[in-house]
C-alpha cells in the first residue's frame, strides 16, 4: 500500500469536507514538483519487484489451514532482524537487505528487494535468489505451523461454516460490517479501518462483490447461497443482502478485505525521463490485460470455485466507492458526474508525446475534473498529462489525517499521494519523490502472484526484457484503449489463456520504410535472427544511446490533437489473437513477444550461461501461453475437483484448503513435482548449473 501516515483520521463528512482542499493543494505539490523535475534526464534503468504474501497457519491435527492475524508481530520480528543484520553488515552492502512491508489483510506481507535491480541479463538472473531469500527470511521468523504462502486468494476467505482466522473471530467490525470479514482481519493501522470504512459510507452502502459461481455437476441452479446469514439484523447494512445486493447464481462478498486480502505481483521501473516514462506506460498498457490472463492464480473466493480465474474485478468491486449516481443509475443530483470505473480499474488515456499516439486511440470515456485541468494545462502542461491527472483528480480524498490537512506545498507531496495512490488501475505514473534520489517510475501491476519463486522471477524478468525491446526496437503496441478493456474482459474468463482471443496491433515494428518492418517480423521467433530497427540494436550501447537520442521531443504543450486519416482507419490495424499467437508467434504475421524479446536478447552480446537462464524463464511464459503448461488458476481448480472429498458442488472445504496449501508448499519447496504446472524437478535443477 502507499505511504502510511500518522495521525486522526476524519471521519468521512469531515473528510468530505476537505475534498476540494486536497485536490487543489495535490495539484499545487504536482505543479511545484513538476517545475523541479521536468527536465529530469539521465536516471538509470532501475527497476524492482513487490511480492505479497498471505500467512497461513496450519492446524494439522484439524487438517484445517487459517489466517494468521499476526502481522504486526511478524513485522516487528523482521524489523528487529533487519535492524540487527544491517549493523553486522558493511554499509556498503546493507541497501541489499530484503525490506518487508504491511499490506491490507493482516494476514498478508510485503517484500521487495533491499535496493532496485539493474536490467542487464547478468543482474535479471539473481532476480530469482533474492525472492528466494526473502521467501527464507519470511518463513525463519514465523512460528513452526504458519507460512508464507503466494496464493493470490484464500480460498476460505470470508466462509461462514467454521473459523477461518487463528484466533477464530466473529464478523460484526463496525469498519466493514460485513456479514463475512471481522474488522480484525484489517491492518490495525488507522489508515486501514478508516479507508473502509469510508468507501462504504462515502458509497451510501457496502460494496457488492458478485463473482459468478462455477456451476459443477451437483451445483444447484439457480445458486442460491445458503452460507449467506440473511436473516441477520446488527448493522442496517445486513439487509443488503436479502434485498439485491446478492445476486444469485454468484459468489456475494460484502467487504473490501476481499479484494484487497488477495495478493499480487508488480514490477516498477525507473525511466531515463518523463518521455522515456510515458512511454513505457503506454506501451505496457495492451500488455496488462495478457499478463492478467497468463498469470491468472485466482480461481475461488469464500469457499466456492468461481467461474472467473483472477482477482482484478473483485478488488475492483472490493473498493467501488461510487455513489448511486455515480455509477449511472440515479439521475445527478449531489455528485459531481458519472464515473464509468472504480477507482481500482484499468487504465483510461494513453499518455506519450507520440506521433504514434494517435488521438483516436483515446476511445475510453474519460471523465475530468476540469478546474484541475485548466490548471494544469495554465501552468503549461501538455493537454495528454494534464488529463491523465485530471482524471485520477475525480476521486475524492478517502482517508484524511487531521494533522496533515495544511501542508506546505513546496515540501510535500501527501495531497497529491492521497489522490494518486488511492486510483489503483492496471498501471501507475509515478513522478519523482522529492529528494532527488528516484526518478520518474511506471508501475506495471496486473500480474497475480505465483506459487514458485521461479515463475515470480520468470514473469518479472520477461516484463523487464520486454520493456527493454519496446524501448531499444521503439516497439509500437497501440490500440484503441478500449480494445484493451474488452482483453481485460476477457482476461477474466475462465481458462482464458485458451478459450479467448485478444485485441492486439498487427504490425508492431514501425520501423520505416516499411519493407523493412516486412523484412524484420517475418518468420515468427526467427526473428532471433534479424535485426530489428536496422543496426540500432546490434550492440546494447548503441541501441540505448539511440534510442534515448530519438525520444520524441518534448513540445510543452501539444494544442490541437486532430484524428490522423492519411494513416487510414484504426481498425485495419489491429486483430484478434490467439494468446499462443500473441507470446509465441504467428508464423510471418507476429513476431510474438518471447519472439521480440529473443531478438533484444541477440542483440546483446550475453554469454551462454546467462542466456540459457533466460531462456528457462521465457520457456513457462512460452509454455502457459500454447498451453503446454496450466496456469496456477487452472491448477487449483483441478486439484479442487479432483479432490476425494470434492462433492462437485463448488464447495472448497476446509480439508481440500489445507491439502491444496500443503501441496503448493511441497511443489514450491521442489519436493514434488507438478506434472503440466511447471517444468520437471529435473529441469529445474538445470537452473543451477547455469
Ligand atoms: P508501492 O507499494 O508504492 O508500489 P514499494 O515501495 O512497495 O511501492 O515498491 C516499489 C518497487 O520499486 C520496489 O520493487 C523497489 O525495489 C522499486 N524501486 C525502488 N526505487 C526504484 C527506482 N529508483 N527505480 C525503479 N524501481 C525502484
Ligand atoms: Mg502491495
Ligand atoms: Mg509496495
Ligand atoms: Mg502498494
Ligand atoms: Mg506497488
Ligand atoms: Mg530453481
């Protein structure tokens, strides 16, 4: 989560009440930081990933695993390690100390590397170890039954048929007032209680997370779920179930723990300046909704299989602090204006000052707050920024502290962090902190986490090696914006990976002339071979000096942004794909991306040790994508079903929980093998030879 402050939080009319200040005085710090930082240029190819844990405590006389509640204790051990390791170590070497940090679920962990990797080959292949250690650290300052597990959701989550947390708890927190989720499942921290608290009455109701229910063989039809208490009456809120909320046929989830308690897998990388940045953000948009298909890790929530495989849409709903008539279905009378998404959604507006950016791929409503706008467009920022910012400035301010209400803007950066940081959409724009040490950061946050450390570092290291392509072969992947939401639809299907096809741009390459794109993504992954971008990329020195040398200029304002027609239609430029065609290639027609990463690879001179390691890692993307190899969500899904005490009813029972935990434990620690999940224990050992 972001930056956790100290202090009182207002409750939400008083925070309400300062909404506007928060927004004028985000944008004052915005515009005070962009005068210092514009020109930024030059900052390193950093980048880093985060991994979230859920601790699991195992009652193995019960057959029963749980969620430890035991957070804040865990972090105060690592804290106490760390503090002690840093000390023994030289200073030089104590930035690569892991760090750990809080989430949401108090059942949940954080981690990130000590200090942000580099990109080169050499680096990305001790991406893997340092997850590792970080697994080891977590797990050697837990007790002897808990765990760290990367599960993106916990099955149990919420199930009302016995306990799920240790200490068992009942469900009736004034915070969430859930029928399922006791507030003591929620970060004690006031920010955490607050935040739901006020999404919820800022909302007029409790958010209603409905994940169509995965009809097996004795699912009834219609589902109407009997685990739902609707006869309770603690709270006004405990009517909204019985009267609509809960829709049939769906897995009903009433509180934002239930979005916010899955994990994720997101990766951040550090851009030479605010063009290279904007760029990057651009061009892993239409990668986001893919990364969410091909990671997909979450296919059952409270205690039922679902009919989706990943968590997007229920963290979305999970913080959908939309009014009645904000989200269209009351006329306006108090709100502002109609909000097409949540604020957890994918993203709206292409950025880049780009000639390839064209205006008509902007197809996406996008909504602004239209004071910030004409302010920021005043103090001379371009038309594309200044409405990216003026769409995250709809939302209001969630958690005020009543200590940091006026703030000198010429220091801080909290108003405009409560805004940026409560929009959590598939990527995120990051400027550089004050401070001067970071640089201008893009976020790419769809992925669901994975149960190995393998395929966390291979689906990280395959995002970093791609954002190298795109910038060293100046890689062009737009599509209309709304193309890319219709993926993230699709992403979410069940076995999306093969039962869907996905928008993408035929011709990537824009090289010029064009012949010379011809010649390039000609023969699938052959173009290993070729040389993308002429000689641009034979060597990483040039490649990247070119690259930077070419970024496009940077007028500080672009005025009229009119439909392009000498380019021809925007539909003739993208089709429909496989997700094996768009990974691994279609013949002469894509390259694929593995194809294009190969080709970064080539254009590298990489000795063949650290080659042959990238290569594993490519190969289970490579693998998920034709099929080869099951997702993680596919995965659970058959060892629910094919489980003895499966009744094919849907139901994840507490001993189907515990033997499915123990046996991702078992495959993550490389005691077993996972037969069409992950390459052989054999394979795996190669890694170590390399
Ligand atoms: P948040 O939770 O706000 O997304 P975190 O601090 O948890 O942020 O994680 C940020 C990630 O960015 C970490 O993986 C970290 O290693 C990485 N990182 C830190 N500094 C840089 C940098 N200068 N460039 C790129 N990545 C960075
Ligand atoms: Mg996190
Ligand atoms: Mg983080
Ligand atoms: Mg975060
Ligand atoms: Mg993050
Ligand atoms: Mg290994």
């Amino acid at each position: 989560m972001g930056l956790l402050s100290l202090g009182t939080p207002l409750d939400w009319p008083e925070a309400q009440a300062l909404a506007e200040h928060v927004r004028e005085h985000g944008i004052t710090q915005f515009l005070n930081l962009w005068a210092k930082i514009k020109d930024r240029r030059g900052d390193g190819l950093l980048w880093g990933d985060e991994i979230e844990y859920i601790v699991v405590a195992f009652d193995d006389g019960a057959h029963d695993a749980r969620l430890s509640l035991r957070q804040a204790e865990i972090l105060g051990v690592l804290a106490q390690s760390d503090a002690e390791t840093r000390a023994a170590l030289p200073a030089g070497r104590a930035a690569d100390i892991p760090t750990f940090h809080p989430e949401y679920g108090r059942f949940m962990l954080e981690s990130t590397p000590g200090a942000p990797y580099g990109v080169a080959p050499r680096q990305l292949c001790l991406v893997e170890a340092n997850m590792r250690l970080r697994r080891r650290i977590a797990r050697k300052h837990l007790l002897p039954h808990e765990l760290p597990v990367t599960l993106t959701s916990f099955p149990r989550l919420g199930v009302t048929d016995a306990p799920f947390t240790e200490p068992p708890l009942e469900a009736r927190g004034n915070a969430s007032r859930s029928l399922f989720l006791p507030d003591e499942v929620i970060n004690p921290h006031a920010r955490f209680p607050t935040l739901t608290a006020n999404i919820r009455k800022r909302r007029g109701a409790k958010v209603a997370i409905n994940m169509p229910i995965f009809h097996d063989t004795n699912t009834p039809r219609p589902f109407i779920d009997p685990s739902i208490p609707r006869g309770r009456d603690w709270f006004p809120e405990d009517a909204e179930a019985a009267a609509g909320a809960a829709l049939p046929d769906h897995i009903y989830m009433d509180a934002m723990g239930f979005g916010m308690g899955c994990c994720c897998l997101q990766t951040t990388f550090q851009a030479c300046s605010v063009q290279e940045a904007r760029t990057v953000y651009d061009q892993l948009i239409p990668v986001g909704p893919l990364m969410l298909a091909l990671t997909a890790a979450s296919p059952a929530y409270r205690g039922y299989l679902a009919d989706v495989d990943c968590r997007w849409n229920v963290i979305s709903a999970a913080v959908d602090d939309r009014t009645k008539e904000e989200r269209g279905l009351e006329p306006l009378k108090h709100s502002r204006m109609v909000m097409p998404k949540s604020r957890y959604d994918s993203v709206d507006s292409y950025i880049a000052q780009d000639p390839a950016n064209r205006p008509e791929y902007n197809d996406n409503p996008l909504p602004v707050d239209e004071k910030v706008q004409a302010r920021l467009e005043a103090a001379g920022i371009d038309r594309l920024l200044a409405q990216h910012l003026a769409h995250l400035f709809i939302r209001d301010p969630l958690v005020i502290f009543s200590e940091m209400v006026d703030l000198d803007d010429e220091q801080s950066m909290d108003h405009f962090e409560n805004i940026q940081s409560t929009n959590w959409q598939t990527m995120r724009f990051k400027p550089p902190p004050p401070g001067g040490q970071i640089g201008w950061r893009v976020e790419f946050r769809s992925m669901e986490v994975q149960i190995t450390d393998f395929e966390n570092a291979a689906f990280s290291v395959f995002i970093v090696l791609l954002t190298r392509a795109i910038l060293s072969f100046h890689l062009n992947f737009y599509m209309p914006i709304s193309k890319v939401d219709e993926n993230m639809a699709r992403a979410h299907v069940r076995d999306a990976v093969h039962t869907q096809k996905y928008f993408f741009r035929k011709d990537v390459l824009r090289a010029r002339p064009r012949h010379h794109a011809r010649d390039v993504s000609a023969g699938g992954r052959g173009v290993r071979s070729g040389t993308p971008r002429g000689s641009r990329a034979s060597s990483p020195t040039r490649g990247t000096s070119a690259v930077r040398g070419t970024a496009s200029p940077a007028p500080s304002r672009t005025t009229s942004r009119a439909p392009s027609p000498e380019l021809g239609p925007v539909e003739d430029e993208y089709a429909e794909f496989t997700m094996n065609e768009l990974i691994n290639g279609k013949g002469a027609e894509f390259p694929g991306l593995i194809g294009l990463v190969y080709s970064y690879l080539d254009s590298l001179n990489i000795d063949v040790e650290t080659r042959c390691e990238m290569a594993l890692y490519l190969d289970l993307v490579s693998k998920r994508a034709s099929g080869e190899l099951m997702t993680t969500a596919t995965w659970i899904r058959n060892f629910v079903r094919s489980h003895p005490a499966y009744k094919f009813d849907s139901v994840v029972s507490a001993e189907i929980n515990y033997d499915m935990i123990k046996k991702l434990d078992r495959i993550e620690r490389g005691e077993e093998d996972a037969p069409g999940f992950l390459v052989s224990l054999a394979h795996e050992r190669a890694l170590d030879l390399c």
